[in-house]
C-alpha cells in the first residue's frame, strides 16, 4: 500500500514571556572598512545578524522575540519598528548599518531613540501579560564624538531593571592606541555589567556569538536553540 506523505506541524511553543531586541548599529564612515573576511565591517555586521535570526528561525523559544533595528552616525534611524519575530522578514531586511549613513558616531543620539522605543513596549504591556523585559545591542566601531552624553545616556537607562544593555566594540586586529582604548572603556562603562555584557569583537561572527549570549542570559533561556 502505497503511502502519502503528510506534513505533520510542529506545535506551537505558547509565549512564557516577550522580550524586545533592539539592535544598535553604527552606520558611521569607518564601517567602510575592509574587516576580517575581505568585507567591510558593515557588511560582516548584516552577515552576522542574517545568520543569527536564522538561527532563531530554528528555535523553540522564537515567539517570545521581537526585534528592532536603530542605525546611527550622526544621527538615529529606525530602520525596523518593534517586529515579533514570526513576522519579521529578516532574510529581506536591511541590516548593513552604513545604508544611509557613513558621518560621524553620536552614540547618544541611538541610545536616546532606544530608550524610548523601550519604554514604549514596557509602558503598553498588558498588566494581566507575561513578563516583558528589553535588551538593547549596541555596536559600534569608534569614539562617540560626546562620549559624556553617552555616559549619561546610558546610566539613565540602567535605573531601569527591565532593561539590559550590552555593547560591543568591532575592533581591526591589532590596533591599540589611546582612542582604541578610550573607545573599549566608553562601551565598557555603558554595558549593563562590563564582564558579562561587553565584548571586543573582530568580524561579524563574534558579533552574532556575543548577541546571542547577551539574549539568551537578559532573558535567562540559556540558549536560543
């Protein structure tokens, strides 16, 4: 007896909480720069983010996302509204944080919009919901051009406990002067804590590990898949 082939689905995880991803991109000149595997950084950031949702894609805990995406040099664009992962388009989605960009770097500038965006998903969750939390991924390249604004930026939104803020400094193998090591020591002090949610990072690679983990341990699932 011949069989018929039945595609059976998976059933749908119910969503235990709902955690929003603001990724923070630095889309200032210097992402033009020739990175690790013979493209720019910027192009390894979009390769690196693309091959961590697919990942997400594959987890059992994915309806409990949503993401978003803030682009900066000068200023702060948002370039994806607060998505729930099931209707994000991620493979079509522009994350190459130097389209539309390429000035300088006002980390300020990003860290002001998603603050806001943050507190708008926090403010307009449902009193009777399951718990929702926001943690937001910076990366940046460079200096901040006001890197006190930043400072208080950033310490504004660590008073928040439903807010983590993790930062990664893309750096060129090598490289190791005063404004590399004022730049390490900015994202350092902006991180939520500077040991578990701050990385130095060297191709979009490490950059989508380091996101990864910054996820899985704000949101304490241990591991998206």
């Amino acid at each position: 007896m011949e069989q018929t082939g039945l595609i059976i689905d998976k059933p749908e995880v119910p969503r235990t909480f709902h955690q929003l991803g603001i990724l923070v991109l630095d889309g200032s000149g210097s992402m033009g720069a020739t990175g690790r595997q013979q493209l720019t950084k910027a192009q390894e950031v979009e390769m690196g983010l693309k091959e961590m949702f697919s990942r997400f894609d594959a987890s059992r805990v994915k309806n409990n996302f949503s993401f978003a995406c803030i682009k900066f040099d000068t200023s702060s664009t948002i370039t994806l509204t607060p998505t729930p992962f099931d209707e994000l388009d991620y493979f079509n989605e522009d994350f190459n944080p130097l389209n539309g960009k390429g000035k300088g770097t006002h980390i300020f500038e990003a860290l002001n919009e998603a603050k806001k965006m943050a507190e708008n998903f926090l403010n307009n969750a449902p009193a009777d919901g399951v718990k929702h939390s926001v943690v937001i991924l910076l990366m940046s390249d460079g200096l901040c051009f006001q890197p006190e604004n930043t400072i208080a930026v950033s310490e504004n939104i660590k008073q928040n406990n439903q807010i983590v803020l993790a930062s990664a400094y893309f750096a060129e193998v090598g490289s190791n002067d005063t404004e590399v090591n004022e730049t390490k020591n900015l994202l350092q002090a902006v991180a939520t804590n500077p040991v578990s949610y701050y990385a130095t990072i060297y191709d979009g690679e490490t950059l989508r590990k380091f996101f990864e983990r910054s996820i899985s341990q704000s949101s304490g699932i241990g591991k998206i898949n």
